[in-house]
C-alpha cells in the first residue's frame, strides 16, 4: 500500500466585505481616498481625512493585498473635517464627490499632496505643490455633466463604483438651476442624459440609448467666453467644467510657451476647439491645431476663422504626428490629452521631434506623472508646474506643466561638434 501524500491547497483569499474595521488613517493616496492598514494588508478608505481614527465598513474586498472601506464613524476628526454639503456623498451614497467632508483649504492640499507623490514616485521628482483654486467657491461650479435614468424613468446619478442610479433631485455642485429642466421631467428608462450649462445661462440636455443621441433640451450649441473670445460650439464638443478653468489654464500655457516670433511653429495637439491656439495664433507664424473629434474641429475651424495662423488637422495625433514633423516642425508643443494621458511610446514620439518647450495639460496626476518621466528620457526637465483645482470636492484637478529641452554639450560649446 503506498503511503498518502499530503496535498497543500492555494493559500486561502480574505474577504473582508461587510467586515467593520478600526484604523489609522494614513496619507491620502490618488483616487479619492486614504490609505489604512489593518492585519497586513492595505485599506483605501473614503470619506476619511489623514490622521483620524475611523470605524469602516469594507464595501469590496477581491482578496489580495488590499480592500476599499468607506468610513461609517469617526472617533478622532482631523482639523480640515466639516459637514458636507450634500446628503448623498456620505457612504454608500453618490460616487461624484470624494471630499465634501473636507473644508476647500484642505481639499485642495489633499490634491497638492497627491500630485507631489505621484511625481516622486512616478518620475523621480520632488517638488513643492501648491494647488491653487479658481474663482467662485467650491459650490455652483460644474457646468457639464452626465446623470443616469432609473428603471422608472428618474434622472440621477450613480453610487460610487457601482451601476445603481440614486434618483437625485439636485446637485450642490452643478451650476445653479442647470438642472431643473433635467429633473422636472422623465426620460428613457436605463438611459443617460449628457447636461451642458453654458456661459449664455443655456441648459441643453441629450439623451444617450443604445448609440443613439437624441437632444431633448436647448438648442445644441453651446455658447462660451474664454481668452477674451466668443465661442459657439456644438454642446458635447469638450470644454473644461469649471467657468473659471478656461482661462485659468489659457493663461498657465501661455506662461509656459513663453516668447514666440513670427516665424515660431505651434503645434497644439489634442486642441479640441482651438482655445490655447487661439491665444497663441496672434504671435506665431503657424499653429496647428491637431483634434480627431469632428464636432471640435468644426468649432475649431469657425471660431478662429478671423486667425490667418491657425489651422486645423483633423486626425489622431499619433496618426498624424510623423507626417507634420517633416512637412511643419515646431518650435513649441501643447499637448492636452485626454484623462489617460499621452503614453510612454507617444510621449517618446514627441520628444523626438525636439521642439524646444512642451507645455502639457493634465486632469489625471498620474498619467502627467508617467509622461513626464517618458519626457524626460526624451530629454526634457520640468521647468514649472500650475495645479487648478478645477473640480472643487472631487479628488481630479488640472495641471500645466512646462517641459524644457536639455541641450546637448555640442549645442552649449560649438567645439564639442565632431
């Protein structure tokens, strides 16, 4: 008779869902929440600040080396807590807002605090963060924004990192009355609704089903005011949220491009309507505006028509990119790319086309973190760096970082040349 082996099974995966934990809040960490530790393993806890001691319940725990807990009782405060403004951003309720339980002062050191270490951590660079707010408050301010459709025909919207729609009657952080037209009525079950309050005081509202858009409420084109310009603009076409962002960024990039002569060449990728290049195409020889989005390239095209400096390329930039390096080289780049940034490979692609400044335009710490760093290999040193808190009780902000290329010993000492 042979002897039995004994088998050892895979180790067993903790699942502490439901599971109500004591913790130390630690650092704030990007996302939204801070870190926590328990028994080994790391806790993200929301609706907590550094330095307090919580109760937390798990909301989800997949096993591994970390959870998510939402803090249900706080038995040690930290100075920066308040009462939030909302009744639906407490556990459980509305993933929209992350920090309505923070006064503005600390949010937006939360958020410096998150851009700093993402930098270190990411790109190897230390550096004093100040995030600076934007008129108006941290109330009123979101222009634009998407609300789900409960099965019984609700606008609202939904509960933090999960499908379920909370028939909301109004939103403090939402201009004031964006949303009355919204909520005064019904709409499509288990659609969405894409909401645009613009500069004019117009609510224009589409419904979203299936791959269909159909609008239900204003005219469909939005009317804004930014870098001393009129725009007119199809609604859904991008514009940053904040009223106060526009121009808060328009101004941190023309900071950053800094001097341009008349036979200086722009390229702004990823220029949606032609905002920064409108405030660049008066000193330069050429700015091309590179936007795949046919609506913003529409807008780009009509809005600047009165800039003989400015045209429009409409393609994907990295489609684009090696074919305006032979035929229009710059000088100067923008970049403002969406949430999930330029890439490794794209951020090396643009470095190697050797303009002698990149400004580049970031909501995601992390993704401007990971450019910067390809950037860098590329040759370029972060020179300044602008952080807007352009989105008030939310973890995100808006970031404009100015990159310098390093010179070469040939280009310092001409007799370094071989």
């Amino acid at each position: 008779m042979s002897a039995s082996i004994p088998t050892t099974g895979a180790p067993e995966r903790p699942d502490w869902t439901d599971r109500m934990l004591d913790l130390e809040v630690g650092a704030v960490a990007h996302g939204g929440h801070c870190v926590a530790r328990h028994e080994g393993r790391v806790v993200f806890v929301r609706h907590a600040l550094p330095g307090e001691r919580v109760h937390a319940v798990v909301t989800e725990d997949h096993g591994g080396s970390f959870c998510r807990a939402d803090a249900v009782t706080v038995l040690d405060a930290a100075p920066g807590r308040v009462t939030p403004a909302c009744p639906w951003a407490g556990p459980g309720g509305c993933g929209g807002c992350d920090w309505q339980h923070a006064d503005h002062d600390t949010q937006r050191d939360l958020k410096a605090a998150v851009v700093a270490e993402q930098l270190s951590r990411l790109a190897g660079i230390e550096r004093d963060v100040v995030c600076e707010a934007l008129p108006g408050g941290p109330l009123g301010w979101r222009t634009r924004m998407r609300m789900a459709v409960t099965d019984d025909g609700r606008p609202g919207l939904r509960a933090h990192r999960s499908h379920e729609v909370l028939p909301v009657g109004d939103c403090p952080i939402a201009v004031r009355g964006a949303l009355d037209p919204v909520v005064a009525r019904t709409w499509t079950p288990t659609a969405e609704i894409e909401i645009v309050a613009d500069a004019a005081g117009e609510t224009h509202a589409t419904e979203l089903l299936e791959g269909t858009r159909r609008l239900e409420i204003g005219s469909g084109t939005a009317h804004e005011h930014a870098a001393g310009r009129d725009w007119a603009l199809p609604a859904p076409a991008f514009w940053q949220v904040h009223p106060g962002a526009a121009d808060a960024v328009v101004s941190a990039a023309v900071e950053g491009v800094g001097e341009l002569g008349a036979d200086d060449v722009v390229w702004d990728l990823y220029g949606g309507a032609g905002l920064i290049a409108a405030a660049l195409a008066d000193r330069a020889g050429d700015v091309s505006i590179v936007e795949s989005d046919p609506d913003a390239t529409a807008a780009a095209g009509e809005n600047l028509a009165d800039l003989p400096a400015a045209r429009v390329v409409r393609g994907r930039v990295e489609k684009v990119l090696d074919s305006l390096a032979r035929t229009t080289p710059p000088d100067v780049i923008v970049a403002d790319p969406p949430r999930k940034g330029l890439g490794r490979e794209l951020a090396g692609r643009i470095g190697a086309v050797g303009a002698r400044r990149i400004v580049h335009v970031a909501c995601d710490p992390a993704a401007l973190a990971r450019d910067v760093a390809a950037l860098a290999e590329a040759g370029y040193t972060l020179e300044r760096l602008r952080v807007f808190d352009a989105f008030p009780m939310t973890h995100h902000v808006e970031c404009v970082a100015t990159l310098v290329r390093r010179r070469s010993a040939a280009e310092l000492d001409p007799s370094n040349r071989t």
